[in-house]
C-alpha cells in the first residue's frame, strides 16, 4: 500500500530542500502543503499530474481525510510543511490520526527556519565562551505555553534564544526578556521570510528591536533572536587550535 511522506519543506529558498524531500515531492501523485508558509516555488518539482491541495483552508479532518483517500487509492501522499515538521509543525496530531486510520507514513526532516535565519546573518549560536546552549520557545498565544516555559523564566539563563511565532507581540515579548533578566542593551535581530527572496533582516538591541520592527511593518512571518551571540565578543574554540591535542591531529609547535 502507498504511503504518506511528511516533508521538511525547509526555510524558504527552493533549493533547501533536502535531497530526499526533492525526490519525493518530485514523484509524488498527491501534495498537500501549508499554503500559508511553503515557499510555492518547490511545488515546482512535482510532476505535471500531481494533484495539489493548499491546506491553509483546511482543517484537521479535511486533510487527513485527503491522505486517506489517496493511499487507498494506491497514490504516494506528501505532506509538505515548513522548515522542519518538528517545530511547532503540528505533525504529532496528524500522525495520531493516522495511527487510527492504520495508514502508515514516514518522516523525511528538512531545513528550519531558524538555522536559516542564523546562516542568513552568518552567526553561530553556541560561541565558546559566550553561550553554549539554544532554547527555541515561543510567547503564549492562543496556544497556551507551560507557566515554567514563559519568556521571563528562560530569560534567567540569558543563553541564545530564538522565538518563533511571537512577532505580532514584539513589545510584550522584550518586556518579559528585560524582565527576566536579558539587559536592555542585549542584542537581538529579526529575520522575516529567511532565505526567501524578500528577506529582511533587522540587528538591533532589545531596548530598540520593537519599534524598528514597527517601522518595518514585520507583523508575522519572522523569527525573534536574542542573546550575546549576536554581538561582537566572540573566543575561538579549542578544536582547531594548534596546541591542542585529539585523537587526530598531534601538538603542532609555532616554530
């Protein structure tokens, strides 16, 4: 029997996609993607008989209704979702229903959206030193976050930080940052649409970010990032330092 492929549609460029994700877009008979999100140039890919579904209409039921129906009827189901399915991808709900429909599936990761945005400012979340540790969050919504989850308790570890789906509440967000512990004059940047063509990209402070952000216009679409790995102290590491040792390379003098 046919299967449905989730896929990692990556950040936004076409090419991100992964090499794996291509072919099964590529060789698909049915594609449902996040209208919403998915850059349609990747629909591209997909074979001039494919049938495509935007999902951004659809609710829950209509799109797995939709998969079922086109594994019974023997065709190879994509469902292609932005970034990475494994952040804040609503995949788990998708799979339950599967499970009880007994149609089975794979999972193929792509690309995110927030290793995106670090490439397009060309900066490294874990500098030695500085932060060795990413939290991915974002502000309670709609969606409830986890009261020991909120943007002011992680603030107190004042690592790297990203903050996806938050930019509508830019100005409540920095509050609950300063409030937390992160300095006015922390760094802070948002990346709208990384990679895509019309990527914007603002570096300021978080005493600063809100009202540039309002200026620009930037209302969703866009990743918050936040900490000292956005600023200018960095240390080089260890690894590819010449005095020091691993088990493959030896102690190489100056001289």
């Amino acid at each position: 029997m046919a299967k449905v492929h989730f896929v990692g549609a990556g950040p936004g460029d076409p090419e991100l996609i992964t090499y794996k994700g291509y072919q099964l877009l590529s060789s698909a008979d049915i594609v449902i993607y996040a209208g919403s999100l998915v850059n349609p140039e990747l629909l591209k890919y997909c074979s001039k008989d494919c049938k495509i579904f935007n999902s951004a209409s659809m609710n829950l039921t209509e799109i797995i209704d939709e998969m079922e129906h086109g594994v019974r009827s023997n065709s190879e189901v994509v469902r292609l979702q932005t970034g990475d399915f494994s952040i804040y991808g609503s995949i788990r709900e998708q799979i339950e229903e599967l499970k009880k429909r007994e149609i089975e599936f794979t999972c193929t990761p792509g690309v995110s959206s927030f290793l995106g945005a670090a490439s397009s400012l060309g900066v490294e979340y874990t500098v030695p030193e500085i932060s060795q540790s990413v939290i991915i969050t974002r502000m309670a919504g709609r969606t409830p976050v986890p009261e020991k989850e909120s943007l002011r308790s992680f603030a107190q570890h004042q690592t790297s930080m990203v903050i996806f789906l938050s930019i509508q509440g830019i100005a409540q967000v920095v509050e609950e940052l300063i409030a937390g512990g992160y300095q006015p004059t922390t760094p802070a940047a948002v990346i709208y649409k990384a990679t895509w063509p019309e990527e914007k990209k603002i570096v300021s402070t978080l005493e600063k970010i809100a009202e540039q952000i309002e200026e620009a216009d930037i209302t969703k679409t866009a990743l918050i990032m936040v900490g000292e790995f956005l600023g200018d102290e960095f240390y080089y590491s260890k690894l590819y330092d010449a005095s020091f040792k691993h088990e493959y390379r030896d102690v190489k003098s100056n001289e």
